[in-house]
C-alpha cells in the first residue's frame, strides 16, 4: 500500500505550505500530488520535504484538468476502485486549498471572474473531493480551505464570502456523512493571511486597515489547521481576533456586520 497526500493550490500561499509541512511532519506519506496551474511553481516543491512530489499542472475548474489526477490513481489501483481501503495507492490527506477572491462591488465587478471564482471556489472543491473519496479509507483525513468570511456576508466581497460559506457548510455536513467511514473534514477558516491571495484580490492598497493588522504568518495557519485536522476538529481557526469573529458572527445577528 502506497499512501498519498493530494494537495491542490500547491503552487503558492498555504497550499504550498500544507505541502512542506504533510512532507515533513507525516512520515507515513510515500508522496506528495501537488496539483495547481503553474507546473514550474510546483516543480519549486521538489527536493523541499522528504516526500516524493508529484506534479499535476492543471486547471481543476475545467473537468479534464481533475480527471487527469483521478486517471493517474485509477492506473495505479488497476483501474479497480470497488473495495475502498483496500487501495494500492490510497489518498490518506486531501487538502483543498485552490481558491480566489476578488474585491469590489458585485454589479461593478467582471461577471466572468466572478462566476469562475464560483466554479473554483466551490464547483471544483466539490467535484475534486467526491472523485477522491472512493480512494480514501478509515483515518483518512479532508481539509478543505473555507475562511473567517464564511462567517458571515461581507459587503464588497460578496461572492467570495457566499463561496466560502458554502465551503463550510458542505465541509461540516460531510464530515458527518463520513463519520461512519472513519475520515475526518476539517474546515479552515482563517482571516487575512499573508500570500498571493491579496495580489489576485485587488492589491494590498484596498485591504482595510483592520485586515492588514489582523494578517497572519501562512506557516502557523497550517500548523494550526494541520494540528486540528490530527485532532479531527470541524473547523479550525487560527488567532484570538478570528476566533473572537467566529463567537460573535454566531450571537450577533448578521445585519450588524451588513452595516461596518
Ligand atoms: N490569504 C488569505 O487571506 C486567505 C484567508 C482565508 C482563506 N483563504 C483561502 O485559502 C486558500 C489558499 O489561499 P492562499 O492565501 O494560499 O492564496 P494563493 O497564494 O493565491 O494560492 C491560491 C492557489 O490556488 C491555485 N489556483 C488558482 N486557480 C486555480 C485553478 N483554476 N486550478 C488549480 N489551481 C488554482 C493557485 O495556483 P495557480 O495560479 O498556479 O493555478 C494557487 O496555488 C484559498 O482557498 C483562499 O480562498 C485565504
């Protein structure tokens, strides 16, 4: 039995980071598949953890660009994926860490982009994790990258902050769906944190100043959601501000933050 680790969004940010730190914490993981669009930023990760990588450059909002990675498991099992746990290359951690957002009103904002956040943010979370469960077995674990914003709607962020709601309501109801099977979902809800995300969003100049103060380190945002993932916790969020965030979006009616 060979075990796996899948890790989209691997090409920067906190995908990059689950990377490194699942290669060098977790010495049951034989290799690492890093899938994101930028082959030469993923083909970086090689030599960087102990665990083989394999590189998967494609684009997961288009259905050819998952199947390539289901393609390559099914030829490793022989094509039979009818006894789930009893893989030859079984998929022990999936993280779901491909994702955008994009600031800005969203009647003033492209449609397109919007509706491909959507795809990504959401669609392709889905699609990737349905096709890889059958691969996955008892202790088997599934982080899937939500957000604080999940917590409630946020004027000029309004698509990313409904995807990333969707990321956690899905993520929690699964989880309960697959207790049975012994895999555990974790969903990450962090508040700003310091990547590429902000670059894609609209510039770190249209951060508002509460976010930029509150902009945590990507490395102990993964520790903590890898830690928490062990754990097998629902949800984990990383910092005081956040957790403070998370309290209050749960007692506080939403038309409140409507108004900030
Ligand atoms: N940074 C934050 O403040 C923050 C806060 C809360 C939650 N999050 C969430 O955390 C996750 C990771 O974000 P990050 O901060 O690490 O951002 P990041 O550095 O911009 O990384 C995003 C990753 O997604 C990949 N990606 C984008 N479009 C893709 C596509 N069509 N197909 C495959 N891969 C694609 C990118 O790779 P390529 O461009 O090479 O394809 C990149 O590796 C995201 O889901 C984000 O929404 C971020």
């Amino acid at each position: 039995m060979k075990n796996i680790a899948v890790v989209t969004g691997a090409s920067s940010g906190m995908g990059r980071e689950m990377a490194i730190q699942i290669g060098d914490r977790f010495s049951g993981i034989d290799q690492i598949w890093v899938v994101a669009r930028r082959g030469e930023r993923l083909a970086e990760l090689v030599g960087q953890t102990p665990a083989k990588i394999r590189i998967f450059a494609e684009d997961i909002t288009a259905p050819e660009g998952r199947r390539a990675v289901r393609d390559a498991l099914e030829a490793e099992n022989g094509g039979d994926v009818s006894a789930a746990g009893k893989e030859k290359t079984a998929v022990r951690i999936l993280v779901n860490a491909a994702g955008f957002g994009v600031m800005g009103d969203s009647m003033e904002t492209d449609e397109e982009v919007q509706c491909r956040m959507i795809r990504l943010n959401c669609e392709a979370l889905f699609a990737f994790t349905r096709m890889l469960l059958p691969y996955m077995g008892k202790n088997s674990r599934i982080i899937q990258f939500a957000s604080a914003a999940a917590f409630a709607p946020q004027p000029h962020f309004a698509v990313y902050a409904a995807t990333k709601a969707f990321v956690l309501s899905y993520s929690r109801a699964l989880g309960a769906e697959l207790r049975h099977r012994g895999i555990c979902v974790t969903a990450v809800c962090p508040g700003p944190v310091d990547t590429e995300f902000f670059d894609r969003a609209g510039g770190i100049g249209r951060i508002p100043a509460y976010k930029k103060l509150a902009m945590a380190d990507p490395e102990k945002v993964v520790r903590k959601a890898l830690a928490d993932s062990m754990a097998q916790k629902e949800i984990s969020v990383y910092g005081l501000p956040m957790k403070a965030f998370a309290l209050l979006a749960k007692i506080a009616p939403h038309r409140i933050f409507l108004g900030i």
